[in-house]
C-alpha cells in the first residue's frame, strides 16, 4: 500500500480479512469459556410471550427435529453467532473515525467503504441464522388465519418457490464470484480493497440458506404427519 502512505494509517487489506475471520472465534471462545461462571435469568414474562406467539405462528419451533436437521440447525446457530460479532468491528472502525475527523483533522479512506462492505457481508450470511429463529417477514393475511396443521401444509407448499429463489440466488452468486476472481476485481475507492471474498460470501450465504430451508421442510414434514397422527 505505498501509494497510500499520505492518507495517514490506512488497514492491510490482509489485516481486515483477517480480522473477519479470526475475531469472532476468539470472542465465542472467551464467551464459552466464562459462560460457566455465570448464573442463568430466567426468562422475562416478555420473553415468554414472544415465545409463545412464535410458535403459534410457526409451529416447526416446537419439534426438535432429526440429526440431519440439528446439525443444520447447529451449523446456522453458529454462523448467525460469528456474523453477529463483526458488528464490533464496524463499532470500533467508525470510533476511530470520528477521533480522527473531529479531534485529529485527518479524516480515513477506509472505515466508511470497509463498514458498507461488512453490512452487505452480515446481510448476505444471517439468512440461515434469522430462518431458524423465525425472524423472516411473513406475509400472514391468509396464513394466520389457518389451523396449525394448515400452516405446516402451506409451509410445505410454498417451499417450492423458496428452493427456486435460493438455487437461483446460489447459481448467479457463484457465477457473480468466478467472474470478479478472475478478472482481481477490486474497489473503485482509493483503499482498493479486493471484491471477489464479498461475492464468495454471497454464494456461501445462499448456501447456508439452502441448508436451512431443508432443515424447516424435513420438520415441517414430521411435524406434519405427527400432527395427522394427533401426536402433536
């Protein structure tokens, strides 16, 4: 990064990557390893509630599923938990933003363009993440209105157009990332930072989104015939 050396200190592109892939790990690992020293709260009688009313409308949190689907299940836990803790990193980068700016005169090249480029990251990877939890928008004008084993049906049938969106979206993210790897496509920003891992992120996200559209589908398919059978 000579070419940079008079904007003052400007990240290794290396040193950001890095910093994405191992910070969080470092952070779960502290997490757990305290997490025994802690007392377990109980739940609000808020909490609660939202519990409550999340399995009324999605009926799929109340069965635990197979093995297939809990190491699903596992894999999007874990990664809505790593993407989360990049916040911190965006937290931090614009602290030292706006020391620089308003106290030293010397504002950055990089915070803002590396902070947009971790929001579109966090985006593209919590999508697994916010389907285990049932935090999707769900458009419920005739859904809610259905027993519970007629929304587990509709679920069941409407996951055709959700496979088709996510093997779409799997296809053109992975042709998107070839195409920005082999030509080194980088930013149009003086940091010049590289493009090709946010587009690999991409396709990685809809992965993992594919993942947990089959965990959701094999139990609403169990839960389904469990509730036929009057077992649920």
């Amino acid at each position: 990064m000579s070419e940079l050396q008079g904007f003052g200190f400007v990240v290794p592109h290396w040193a950001y990557w890095s910093w994405l892939a191992l910070m969080p790990l470092v952070l779960m690992y502290l997490i757990k390893r305290n997490a025994s020293n802690t007392v377990e709260v109980p739940l609000t009688p808020d909490e609660e509630l939202a519990l409550e009313l999340l399995a009324q409308e999605d009926p799929t949190h109340t069965i635990e599923g197979n093995a297939v689907t809990k190491i699903i299940d596992k894999i999007s836990e874990f990664t809505g938990v790593f993407i989360a803790f990049w916040t911190v990193t965006a937290v931090v980068a614009y602290f030292y933003e706006v020391v620089m700016r308003y106290l030293f005169n010397m504002p950055t090249i990089w915070v803002h363009e590396s902070s947009f480029l971790l929001f579109g990251m966090q985006y593209l990877m919590t999508g697994a993440y916010a389907m285990l939890h049932g935090a999707h928008v769900r458009v419920d004008i005739m859904y809610i209105k259905l027993p519970p084993r007629g929304r587990v049906g509709m679920d069941i049938f409407t996951s055709v157009f959700f496979f088709i969106f996510v093997l779409a979206l799997m296809g053109t993210s992975w042709t998107f990332f070839i195409s920005s790897f082999e030509m080194g496509e980088i930013s149009l920003e003086t940091w010049g930072i590289q493009y090709w891992p946010v587009k690999l992120l991409m396709f990685v996200g809809a992965c993992l989104l594919t993942l947990a559209g089959i965990s959701k589908l094999i139990k609403d398919i169990m839960l389904y015939r469990l509730m036929g059978e009057g077992k649920q």
